[in-house]
C-alpha cells in the first residue's frame, strides 16, 4: 500500500504540472496573437497615436496581471504542500 502523504504529494504535482503546463499554453497563444496584432496593426497609418499607445498599456498591464496570477497560483500550491507536509 502506498504511503498517504506520497500519495498526496504526487497529486499535488500533478495538478500543479497541470496548471504550470496550462498556464504556459496560454501564455504562449497570447504572445502569438500579440504578434499577429503587431502585424495588423502596425502598418496601418491612420490608426491615431493614442490608440496605438492604449494597445500597447493594455498589454503591458496584461503582462504584469499574468506574472501576478502565476505568483499566486504557485503561492497557492506552496501553501497546499505546507498543509499535508
């Protein structure tokens, strides 16, 4: 029989592989569409300044709103693993 507490360390990490991995998917389908975006928008001509710095805050913050959602998810899983070990 399996020990209880490798047990639950071994679900642990697989949840947390899970989110890492689908975190990591996600980031990288946001990058590409930010690419494409560039591409789209970046030769056009009449497109106003101030639309063009608004796109490129809202990323930015976008960016940073990430780096801080993955803080707290991997904050979350420490405090998970603090519980059972």
């Amino acid at each position: 029989m399996m020990d209880p507490k490798k047990l639950s360390q071994q679900m642990i990490d697989l949840s947390k592989t899970s989110v890492d991995n689908s975190f990591d998917a996600m980031m990288m389908l946001q990058e590409q569409l930010e690419r494409w975006s560039n591409l789209y928008w970046g030769p056009v001509v009449n497109l106003p300044q101030e639309v063009k710095k608004g796109l490129n805050e809202w990323t930015k913050t976008h960016h940073k709103n990430c780096e801080q959602f993955k803080k707290v998810l991997d904050d979350g899983f420490k405090n998970l693993e603090s519980l059972y070990f």
